[in-house]
C-alpha cells in the first residue's frame, strides 16, 4: 500500500472514530506531540480518543488539507479547522500501510480568561 493511498485512508478515517483511526498504527508506533512522545497502540489511541471527545462535532467538518507532499515513506500536512485550528501539521513515516511515526503540531486559540 502506498504512503498516499494509506495518508489518505487516515484522514477519511477521523469521519469514522478512534477505531478507524486506529487501524492505521501498530504497537512499534511513535506520535510526537507538544505534550511528549506517545508509544504503541494504547498511549495512541488514548491521545484520539481525548481529541474526539475534547472536540465538538464541527471541528472534524472544519478540517480542511490546505498542503500535502509525500515523497517515499515520508509524509507531510498542513491543515486546519477554523475557527477551531487555524493551523496544524503532522508529518507522518509510513510503511507497508502502516503509520511507524507521526508528528503533531497545532496553533489553537487559547480560550478567553474570565477577569
């Protein structure tokens, strides 16, 4: 399987839920976030599972690939979810339909401070 058809399954998948979004990973998988590394399947699934559930509904129909490149193994998006995510990355290392390592990175708005 290539790095876009499974790039591309991945994405589709965040319509779907965690369980989908899971099957895109193994338990060698690495996700690097702003708060640290996550590894294998439990760490990783616990990090969607508290995305889906932090976000409301509209943030997953927001989502819009604003850049994609792939070259090889490597993968590379820039997207966002206004007025959620006005900017986020991942790059992505795939093999055999499978994602071995991921980065994360967002710019969201920080909430309002009641005063």
């Amino acid at each position: 399987m290539s790095t876009e058809t499974t790039l591309t399954r991945h994405l589709e998948s965040f319509n779907k839920g965690v369980d989908a979004i899971m099957r895109d990973y193994t338990d060698q998988s690495v996700l690097f976030t702003p708060d640290g590394p996550l590894s294998g399947l439990e760490e990783i699934r616990a990090f969607f599972d508290g995305f889906l559930r932090a976000s409301p509904p509209e943030l997953i129909r927001a989502l819009t690939l604003t850049r994609q490149d792939i070259r090889g193994e490597i993968a590379y998006i820039h997207w966002k979810a206004d007025p959620f995510i006005p900017f986020a990355t991942d790059t992505f290392l795939i093999r055999d339909g499978k994602i071995l390592m991921q980065s994360f990175a967002v710019l969201a708005p920080t909430p309002a401070v009641a005063g």
